[in-house]
C-alpha cells in the first residue's frame, strides 16, 4: 500500500470515531506507515480526531520500537523536532503524544523522559542546563497533560528525574486547562509542596474537557486541586 492510499485508509478508519474499531484496523497495518498517517492527525483541531490519534501514536511507535528501536528513536526525534523554533512549525500534539508513547515503552520512557520535563524548564546560561521551556498556553496544555499521564504510569521515573519540582508553578498558570492538568499531576506524584497552592485553586470554577483512557470528562481545576489534596494526604 502506497503512502497516499496508507493515509486515506487512517482517516477512514478515522471518521468512524470508534477507537476500539480504529485500534484494530490499524493493528493489521505496518507500525511505520500507521506513524506517518498519525503524523497529520495529531495536529487537528477536532478532540475526537486529535486525542484518538495521541493514544494510536503511542501504541504504534512502541510496537515499531519492539520491532526496529532506532526507527522508534528517530519519530521521538522527529516530534521533539517539531516543538523546535527552527522547524518552522509549533510542534501541536508533539508532548502529548511523547508521554503517550513513554506509557506504552519502558525503553523509549527512560531515554526521552528528560526531554519532556526540559520543556518545562527555563533556558539556563550554563551550557549544561537543559531548559527548552514552552511559552504557548496552548502547548502547555499537552506538555502537562503529557507529565500528568506519565505521572499515572511511570511516576517513579518523573519523580527520579526531578519533575516534582518544575509541576508546582504551572498551579500559578493564566490558563485553567493548564492549572487543573498540573493539579492532577501533583495529585498522582504526591508532591507535598504543592499542597499550599492546591487549596487555593480548591474553588477554582474554571473547567475544561479532560481526555482520558479514550473519553472525555468535564472537570473543574477544583474539583482536581481537591482531589489532589485528598491523594497527597
């Protein structure tokens, strides 16, 4: 099957809007040709269309990583590609899709995971410090919606690598999507120094769609920011 033909049989399968039915037609396709179909999903506008695609590119790159590790290495490389200024593009569904990834990889988790905490770091003047900080709100609601999925999965890792202390100062953030996502992700990695500002946002009326396991929920940043206190304790 042709590139052209790959994708247009991805976006049939698509337009169905039934996961359980996506993941299966997808399963009888080769992982790489699924990967570059998925490459122009991730991007959309459309939640269903969008967030579908987020836990399709997950699967496919870690069953193309048990198959060819470096050709799984080099779609890690092209997302984080996406996200740089040089690219010429703004790297939409890129964080997302690389912590859904690291859900679905152990092996692929451990050698890319700083790569998603440093983009909630600031650039440092020490050539050793590894910030590549997002500015967009937009962006920073996949960035965090990316920690708070690994923090369900792997939270050990995110916790070994230090990210309890970059979550805390996105609960200041302008955009509600963004306060509540870190809320949820200092709810699942129990960090204890958040617990001051989490009960502040515990009445915070903003809401906003959250996807999960393949649905969406409305859900309120205090409704989160409470459940995160009741989880930390």
């Amino acid at each position: 099957m042709g590139s052209r033909a790959t994708k247009l049989k991805v976006l049939e399968l698509f337009n169905s809007r039934d996961l359980a039915q996506i993941l299966q037609g997808l399963e009888t396709m080769a992982a790489k040709d699924v990967i570059n179909a998925l490459f122009a999903l991730i991007c959309r506008e459309d939640p269903d269309l969008h967030w579908q695609a987020v836990t399709c590119m997950g699967l496919a790159v870690a069953r193309l990583a048990n198959q060819e590790m470096e050709e799984a290495r080099i779609i890690m490389r092209r997302l984080l590609w996406s996200l740089n200024d040089e690219s010429g593009g703004i790297g939409w569904g890129a964080p997302e899709s690389m912590a859904e990834v690291m859900c679905c990889h152990g092996g692929l988790a451990e050698e890319y995971v700083h790569m998603l905490i440093s983009y909630m770091r600031e650039d440092g003047e020490e050539i050793c410090q590894d910030g590549n900080y997002l500015e967009h709100p937009l962006l920073q609601r996949g960035l965090l919606w990316g920690v708070a999925r690994l923090a369900a999965c792997r939270p050990e890792l995110l916790l070994r690598k230090g990210a309890a202390a970059d979550i805390p100062p996105y609960l200041q953030a302008d955009d509600g999507e963004v306060r509540g996502l870190a809320a949820l992700a200092c709810g699942r990695l129990g960090i204890e120094a958040a617990q001051p500002a989490l009960k502040r946002l515990a009445a915070d009326p903003a809401v906003f769609q959250l996807y999960s396991e393949g649905s969406f929920s409305e859900v309120s940043v205090g409704q989160l920011a409470r459940q995160a206190l009741e989880a930390i304790g």
